[in-house]
C-alpha cells in the first residue's frame, strides 16, 4: 500500500508535470520570436532597389490590412501571419520556418520595400509563404504599407 507522503509525493510531481507541458505549449503558440531567424532569399537587385508609386495614406493602409485579414486569395495572410501581423496565425503552429513576425522592427526593420513586393509576388520557395502573383502591383504596395505600419511609431 502507498502511503499518503508517497501519494502526495506523486501527485505534485504530476501537477508540474502538467504545469511544464502548458508552459512548453503555450511557447509554442504564443512566443513572439524577435529578432526572428530569417534566411529567405534575396530578391533579384532589379526588385531590391523598387520604391513604391503610392502616397503614404491611412486608405491605402485600410485597404491592405482587408487584403491581410480577408480579402488575399488563395489563403488571407492572417492565416499564417495572424490577426496582429505577429506571425501566429491559426496556419502558423507547425510550420517551419515561421511565417515573419511583422511586428518585430529589428527584423522588419533591414528588409527593404523592394524586398517585401518580392516574396509577396513570388512566395518563398520551400516555405509555407505562397506566391501572390495574380495580385495587381497596387494591392502588394498596399499590403506592403499596411505591414510597415505594424513598426511605425503611430501604431
Ligand atoms: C500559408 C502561410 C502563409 C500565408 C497565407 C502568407 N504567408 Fe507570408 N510568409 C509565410 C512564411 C512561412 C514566411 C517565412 C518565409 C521565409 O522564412 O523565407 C513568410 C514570409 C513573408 C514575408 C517576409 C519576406 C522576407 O523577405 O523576409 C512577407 C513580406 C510576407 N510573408 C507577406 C505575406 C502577405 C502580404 C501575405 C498575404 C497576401 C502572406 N504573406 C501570406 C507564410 C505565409
């Protein structure tokens, strides 16, 4: 027979048992890694040097953040990059590499516009980020505007 210092004994060993698995899930899903680890490719010096057409306006902001949230086809890209543009989107949890965490500045903050209108034009080849060619130049300079904003001061 067990005593009760042995039950007892057992019963908190399984409590932080559980305690350390919720803690390892948790991090899992919720831990926003930044700086995150970023080994895309470069894009061509043709697309690094592009500078977008559109003013800096709150429309245009407004407009890429429904292409993130809703609108983008095949996938919205909150699927993956998350509602706050944090990288943990519902699609994000077993992916590796993670989707990029838009709010983090010291990452977001060394990847030029030309290089954003790339992957969202081509996708990362052997990563989860698909190719969004179909979309007009306009709507990625959109998104793109939206997805600075995440890092700007204002917000
Ligand atoms: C199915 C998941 C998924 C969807 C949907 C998705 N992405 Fe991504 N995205 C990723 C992953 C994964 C990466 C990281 C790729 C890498 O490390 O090279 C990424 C990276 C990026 C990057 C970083 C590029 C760089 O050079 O660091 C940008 C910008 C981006 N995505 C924009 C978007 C936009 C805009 C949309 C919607 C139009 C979108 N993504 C939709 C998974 C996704």
């Amino acid at each position: 027979m067990l005593k009760i210092k042995q039950v007892r004994w057992i019963l908190s060993f399984c409590v932080f048992l559980i305690y350390m698995i919720c803690v390892q899930f948790v991090n899992a899903v919720w831990a926003k890694e930044c700086p995150q680890d970023r080994r895309t490719q470069k894009a061509p010096t043709s697309y690094i040097s592009k500078e977008s057409p559109l003013r800096q306006e709150p429309r245009h902001i407004k407009k890429g953040k429904v292409l993130s949230h809703i609108k983008a086809k095949p996938i919205a890209c909150k699927q993956c990059h998350g509602m706050q543009g944090d990288g943990n989107g519902a699609m994000a949890l077993n992916m590796n590499p993670k989707p990029r965490n838009f709010t983090c500045k010291a990452t977001m903050g060394e990847i030029p516009d030309g290089q954003l209108f790339w992957v969202i034009k081509n996708g990362s080849k052997g990563t989860g980020m698909p190719s969004y060619k179909h979309l007009p130049d306009e709507k990625v300079w959109q998104l793109i505007q939206y997805i600075r904003s995440l890092t700007s001061p204002a917000s």
